[in-house]
C-alpha cells in the first residue's frame, strides 16, 4: 500500500448506493416458546447476530414480517433503537429470522454488501449517525436519516475489490477464531455434561451410585464451592481505561466474556472483579449470561461476581453456573424486584453440586484451565485484529491509502 492524494472519488446517499434501504416490522408479535427468531437491536453485536438470546414468533408472523422486510445474504442489519449504530453483515445464504426495529440495507452482492459494512463503521459516518440520533430517555434514528447517510465510494471498481479484500482478510482470522472459541467451549461443556451430569468419569464402570452420587463423593451446594464478591469501586477511584463489563458485554452463557468496554462509559460505582472470576448476570432479560473474566475491572452492578472457594473448584464451579441444569432450577427461583424479576443468590448458592474426590476434581480441572487459556489466547488476539483493522479502514475507505 502506498499514500495517495489522487484518487477519484464520489460521496453518494445509501439510498443511492443501495438497491433499497428499509426497516423491520413495528408490530409486536406473540413470543413463543419454539418458532423463528425476531431480530431487534440488542441482538447485534460486535458485527453478529445472536440468535440464543432472540424472542421466538410463529411461522405465520415470521411469513407476514418477511413480505416487507425479508433479509437476504450480503444484506447490512443496522440497529436503530436503544444501542443504535449496531452493524451487520449477513452471510448466511437463507437467513431463517425475521426483524423488529432494524434497519435493512439490500446491498445485492457480497462486495457491495462488505463496502458498505466497512463504511457503516467507518468513524467518519460514525460521525454521521451520531448527529442524527433522535430521543432522551432512549435514542433511536428515523429511516429517512438512515437513507440519507453518506457512503463514498471510489470510482474505480477494482480499488473497491481491493480494499474490501485487506479488510476481509483481518475479519475472516477474526471468524476463524470465533469458530475455535466456539469449538472449545463445546468440548467443556461435553467433558461436563460427561462427567457430572451422566457420571461417566475416569472409573465410573467400577464406582457404584448411592443416593444418586458415585462412592467416595460429596454432595456439596454451590455455596460450599464458591462466594459472591461485594467489592464495589467508585468510577473516580479508577483509571479511565479500566475494564468494565455491563450486561451488554456478557454473551449469553458463554463461558469467556471477550468484550468488555472502559469504565469512562458509567457514572456510578461498580462490583470490582478479577482476572479469572466468573460474573453472572442477575436481572432478566440478561439472566444466565455468564463467563469468566479475562482482566481485572469493574462490573455491572446487575452481575454477581463469584470466586471458587479452592483453585481447583474453578473449572467445576464456572461449569456448574453455565449449565443446562443449573439454567433450569435457579430460572424457578427469581424473586421479584421492585421493577424486574432477579436471581436471588441465597436460592442459587443452594443448588446441588456432586464433589469427585480430590484427584478426580484436579484432572477435571487440569482439562477445563488449558481450555481457558486458550479462550483468552483467542480473546486477546481478536482484539489486536480489530484494532489493526480498525486502524486500517479510515484511511483506506477515504483513499489516503492506496492498495
């Protein structure tokens, strides 16, 4: 790449650039226990969609919303109330979700669609967006703002390959990454699943079952294993670029939280955590996200923060917190709030955990810490790809730089 000052280019609207630019359906839809899911801004994130978190609506209200609305691969899904400014390109080649409230650029083709990706998270229309929020209490932007935003583009359609190409590179690691992440979770969950649920441990063939627990077990609650930390931090006490995990940053019972943002962002004072501890998200809708921290920071005050009793416990204690089981039970036992229904931590610290014995609990746990490791490996390398891609797209997509 080299600099250049003379390349030819074009500002145009995206309701020019795109084939059509529209939004999802207002109406409110029944929410289902199984069906498709419904799109809405807070399931966009980082550049995905997550799906695990969406409401579920009926064949017929996913057909009905469609008929307008129908997303398609190469589209762009904008956010546009609450966290708006949310972007994402959709790869999948029969999208089998509908959206509420998201703005919907048909782009047409993958390098149309990428282009205008990068562009929407480019901080010069960053810029853009920002000025043309509207709302106090919750911020939105109308759909003829979104139609109205600047796109450049060079005129030369080979540089427009070109640079979608570098960046597609760094966001395809980034992809492949995810995957590995998504991979390893997996096996810790099966290797729990196998252990603690079905009790098919090292030895299971020779230990007989009594009162529903192998010989030489314990049966322990989890409040035996771990505590709930209380330590909380004022904002003004803390550098500003101090970690700070909000229920927006905690995947939906995942078990590494890979995205965190500066506690800059909050005004109030916070539950302080530390690298390894397990933060679990205590208020509906964000009940059961869950994960182990990767820095030290600070935390929403709606998480708890938990940290193992022993070392060793880590492993089985993050496991227990993420697992279907304990989803089940403890989703029996929120007590209402003042204002929403929240975990209530004397029931969760109740809940019935099988100990192995020491050796068995250090071998558990001897495979679920390299798998953490390696999650955190993957965390941290993600980052500095976006950063070097973030780094990159400004100047690339306004022709400072030259492919």
């Amino acid at each position: 790449m080299t600099l250049t000052t003379s390349m030819c280019w074009k500002e145009i609207s995206a309701e020019q650039y795109c084939d059509s630019v529209r939004d999802g359906t207002h109406d409110s839809p029944k929410f289902l226990d199984a069906g498709f899911p419904l799109i809405t801004s807070k399931n966009i994130k980082m550049g995905q969609i997550i799906l695990d978190s969406a409401n579920l609506i009926s064949e017929s209200d996913f057909k009905e919303i469609n008929r307008r609305s129908k997303v398609d691969r190469w589209d762009v899904l904008f956010s546009m109330i609450g966290t708006v400014g949310e972007v994402c390109l959709v790869h999948d080649e029969e999208p089998a979700f509908a959206i509420k409230n998201i703005g919907l650029f048909k782009s047409g083709d993958e390098i149309k669609g990428k282009w205008l990706y990068y562009s929407l998270t480019n901080p010069i229309t960053k810029a853009a967006i920002k000025q043309a929020h509207r709302g106090a209490s919750q911020q939105y932007i109308p759909l003829g703002e979104l139609r109205k935003l600047p796109i450049r583009v060079p005129t030369n359609q080979g540089v427009m390959h070109s640079v979608v190409s570098i960046l597609s590179a760094y966001d395809d690691l980034i992809e492949n990454n995810q995957r590995r992440m998504a991979l390893l979770e997996e096996s810790a969950r099966l290797l729990y699943n196998e252990w603690f649920v079905r009790l098919r441990f090292p030895g299971h063939e020779h230990t007989p079952i009594i009162d529903g627990v192998p010989k030489g077990w314990e049966r322990k609650t989890l409040g035996d294993l771990c505590c709930k930390i209380r330590e909380t931090a004022s904002p003004d006490t803390l550098e500003p670029d101090t970690p700070y995990i909000g229920l927006e940053h905690m995947p939906r019972r995942s078990i590494s939280l890979n995205d965190w943002g500066k506690v800059e962002q909050v005004t109030s004072s916070k539950h302080r955590f530390r690298d390894g501890e397990i933060l679990f998200g205590k208020i509906r809708p964000y009940f059961h996200k869950v994960g182990v921290a990767f820095v030290d920071g600070v935390a929403s005050s709606d998480a708890i923060v938990i940290r193992p009793v022993e070392e060793k416990l880590h492993g089985l204690v993050l496991m227990t917190v993420s697992s279907d089981g304990f989803v089940a039970v403890t989703s029996q036992t929120m007590k209402e709030g003042s204002k929403m229904p929240r975990a209530d931590w004397k029931q969760m610290q109740a809940y019935s955990v099988p100990l192995p014995p020491s050796g068995l609990l250090s071998t558990f746990d001897g495979v679920i810490q390299p798998i953490i490791a390696q999650l955190k490996a993957l965390t941290f390398a993600n980052q500095k790809l976006r950063a070097a891609r973030d780094l990159l797209l400004p100047r690339l997509m306004c022709g400072d730089l030259a492919v």
